[in-house]
C-alpha cells in the first residue's frame, strides 16, 4: 500500500539521499491478512544506536496494507493526457540508452494502449509547450490504435512551456461529460517543468480540478530536475499523486504493470492518530512521512494525515521452499523520546474513507516490554530494515555535504584538505559496510545501489577533476556492493 505522499524515487535532482527514494525500491515482508478490511495496519518497533551522535534511539514502525494489494483496485477510467512537447524535452539524461525524455515519454504511451479495456475505457490526448494542441477528445481503444499510434511518432519537442495551459485543456476534455461516480476521471501529465508556483496558480488550479470537477491528477516527471515542492502540494489533493521518472523502465513500469495500481486509489483521508496511553514517550519525528505538519494533541496524541491510499504490487519470492510476500516500500517510522525505561503502551487509530464514502475506525493495541527496550532489538526483519536504511541516509547526507565543501574550496584548500577526506570517504565506507550488510544476494539490492552510484556520478560529473578524483576513490572503496537487505 503507498500513499498519495510518497514519491517512488530518489532525491530526483537534488545531492542529498532521501529516505522515500531508497525505502521505496526495497522490499518489506508482508504478514498474512487477518480479517477482510480494506486497509490494516502492521505495526513494529526497535532499538538502535544513532551512527552521528552514538545515542541510543527508539523507533515504532508502521505498513499499511489493503486487501487489493497485488490485485488492484481496477475501474472504467477516463484518462486525458498531457504531453509536454517543449525544448527541454529532447534532452538526454544519464540514462545508458540515450534516448530523449520525449521518446522515452512516447514508448511508454505507446504501452499503455494495449492494456485499455476496449468497452469501458476512453483516453484524450493534448501536447503543450508554449502553446496548447488537442490531438483527440476523450475516445475508445480502437480508435485511439487508429489516431494516437498514427499522430504520435511525428511528435517532436520545440518551444516553451504552459503547463497551466495544459492541465486547464485536459480539465475542458470533462467538461461535457457526466460524472459517471463508478468512472475514475484522471489527467496524466508527463512533464519535465520544474514549475514555479510562487502565486498559487497551478495549486488553486488542481483545488478547482479535486473538489470543484471530482477530477484527479497524476504527475510524471522525467529527468533530474524534478519538482518536489509541487508534489508536496501536489499530494494534499483527494486521489492525486507523483512520480518521478529517471530510468528508461520506469514509466512503462508506472504506465503499464502498475496501471491498476497507480491510477485508482482505494481509501481517501486516511489519518492516523497514536498516543502513547501511560505518557512515558513521545513521538519526535516521523520518517517517510511527507503529508502536513503533525498535530499533537494536549494529551500527547500525534495525528498524521496520510491522505489518499493506493494498491502496492506484491512481489512473492521463494524462500526456504515457503512463498513469501513482500510490497515495495510503504514502511513509515516513528522516532521517539523515551522519558522512562518502563514499559510503554500505545494506542494507534486508524481512520479513512472508502472510495464509496464509506467511513471506517480501527484499534490497534501496541506494547513494548521493558525487555524489548534492549539495544538492538527489532521486533521484525522490516522495523531493522527500516532503521538501517533512515540511518544509511543519515550518514550519506553527511557525506555528501562534506563533499560539497570540499568541491567549494580553492585549489590550496583542496590539497590540504584532501587527506582528511579521503580519510572521512573510507569511514563513511567501512561504517556502511560494518553495519548495513545484511544479505549480499537479496533482491534488488545491489541494483539500487549501483543506480544511486550512477545518479550520483552523473550529478558530480561537472565538477572539478578533483573532486571527482576524490569521489572516484569512495566509488572504488566497494562501498555501493553489499549494503542494504
């Protein structure tokens, strides 16, 4: 289960390491349903100490999960497209294939056709840079194969960017239409724009588009200059959500496996309030949580307003000859501040509304023994992943920051500070190494870190010859072979 907060990706464009980017292209163990609710909560927690500052740290660890995970919540849907066409567009990122952010944009909407249902399903689309071009209104699947894979080849990027304009035309492609309530009404926007909103207009214009037209949107960027203020925005929206885009697979995987995922949501308002029932903690900080500021109640009661809930894919692998099932990401962490080593006990509250309106409340009773608050206990392998991986971006954050200083120095400074750093790349390594391995071979692991390593090279590549001599020796340290189950 993911929610409407959370972006799939890493810092997309930015040089420090986000917690959501890793957490959400690792996989987390899924417990065996108990009841027939569509949302259920898991609940964990442990014990461990703080690599920075060497203090001792709790944390209570929570997944949602519904009962389409793996199935999908699948609806007609109507979907208007809106493609950007502007210059920016033909550029080429790191991406090994070498094909533009266009093309890479075309391919994947050649894709999703396919996959339509041919009675139930219509799509428009429009392409926009500094001007708007409606290529075809709201259609059924036979004749979106006749126009959209005829139109769509002769394409090409040129001009600059409307993209106001944009979601404005595809809001119009609804205007005739009744709202059909058991029709998903969605606009895709596949953009590379960084937009700035500093007037509210794009965000006045998706409150109109929510809550005025029950129209729900769903942003793709591609590239690395992804904009995550306007996802935080974004995402406070009922049904919206945002992905960015930076590898080649990537948008058929959103545009095509996910399709029954990303694009129907299966809960709205979902909010979560905890409290800590004997007042001997506190909840300090949330981690993967995105969505407004917490509240905190006069009894000590944190309230995190999740928002709108989507099915996750479920991933079953093997193991010991016993299938187990695991989702991507989704796992939130509760940092908190012990006030006694006594036993705590807390209260979880969950509350959403189904897609139909209806309102739901659940109960959840969490204790943690005085025992269990030994370091290094982790009630499960998810709640030590979780930990391990907040903290990984711990340490790399302050890495990377060591290493924007060095790259601001002038060339003395750099030779007298060279050693020094070099020295603090292979603590940073043989810290991660100790620490975070946990199983050489497991499932996509060496893969994310040798993207991370190739999104980090790539955002370097234009500095000086010496930084990236220095960043050169941390790559060859082995650091990015072994870490992270």
């Amino acid at each position: 289960m993911s929610a409407n907060s959370q972006n799939m990706n890493y810092y997309s464009g930015f040089a420090k390491v986000s917690f959501d980017g890793f957490i959400n292209e690792n996989l987390f163990e899924l417990n065996p349903r108990e009841n027939n609710l569509i949302e259920n909560l898991e609940i964990y927690h442990g014990v461990a100490k703080n690599p920075l500052n060497y203090q001792k740290e709790t944390f209570l660890g929570f997944l949602v999960k519904s009962k389409y995970d793996g199935i999908g919540a699948r609806k007609p849907i109507d979907l208007s497209i809106a493609l950007d066409v502007s210059g920016s567009m033909s550029s080429i990122d790191s991406d090994k294939i070498g094909k533009s952010r266009l093309t890479l944009a075309k391919e994947g909407l050649k894709k999703l056709v396919p996959i339509l249902d041919e009675k139930n399903d219509r799509v428009s689309l429009l392409t926009f840079n500094h001007n708007v071009q409606k290529l075809f209104t709201l259609i059924h699947k036979e004749e979106i194969e006749r126009k959209f894979l005829s139109d769509i080849d002769a394409i090409e990027a040129d001009g600059g960017t409307d993209l106001l304009g944009s979601i404005k035309s595809a809001m119009d492609n609804f205007s005739n239409e009744n709202n059909n309530s058991n029709k998903v009404r969605r606009i895709l926007c596949i953009t590379d724009a960084y937009y700035d909103d500093e007037h509210n207009n794009l965000y006045n214009l998706i409150k109109k588009c929510v809550e005025e037209k029950n129209i729900s949107i769903t942003f793709m960027t591609i590239g690395s200059d992804s904009n995550l203020s306007l996802a935080d925005k974004l995402c406070e929206f009922k049904g919206c959500n945002y992905f960015s885009i930076t590898k080649t697979e990537e948008l058929e995987n959103y545009l095509v496996t996910n399709f029954k995922n990303i694009f129907f949501p299966v809960v709205h308002n979902a909010k979560l309030h905890v409290v800590c029932k004997n007042n001997n903690a506190k909840i300090i900080k949330c981690i993967g949580y995105s969505g407004p500021e917490i509240k905190i109640n006069s009894n000590n009661e944190s309230v995190f307003n999740i928002g709108t809930c989507f099915p996750s894919e479920i991933i079953t692998l093997k193991e010991n000859d016993e299938d187990k099932n695991y989702v991507e990401g989704g796992i939130f962490l509760l940092k908190l501040h012990s006030l006694s080593n006594e036993k705590m006990n807390f209260e979880f509250i969950f509350e959403y509304e189904t897609i139909d309106g209806k309102k739901s409340c659940q109960n959840y009773e969490y204790e943690i023994n005085q025992e269990q608050l030994d370091l290094d206990y982790f009630s499960n392998k998810n709640i030590q992943k979780g930990i391990s991986i907040y903290y990984f971006t711990e340490v790399l954050n302050v890495f990377v920051e060591k290493a924007n200083q060095f790259n601001n120095y002038d060339d003395e400074m750099k030779k007298n500070k060279e050693i020094e750093f070099i020295e603090n790349a292979q603590s940073v390594r043989d810290y991660l190494e100790k620490n975070f391995v946990f199983n050489k071979n497991d499932y996509k692991s060496k893969k994310n870190l040798d993207r991370y390593k190739e999104l980090m090279t790539e955002r370097y590549k234009s500095y000086n010859e010496d930084f990236c001599r220095v960043y050169k020796i941390v790559n060859t340290l082995s650091l990015w072979k072994n870490i992270i189950k």
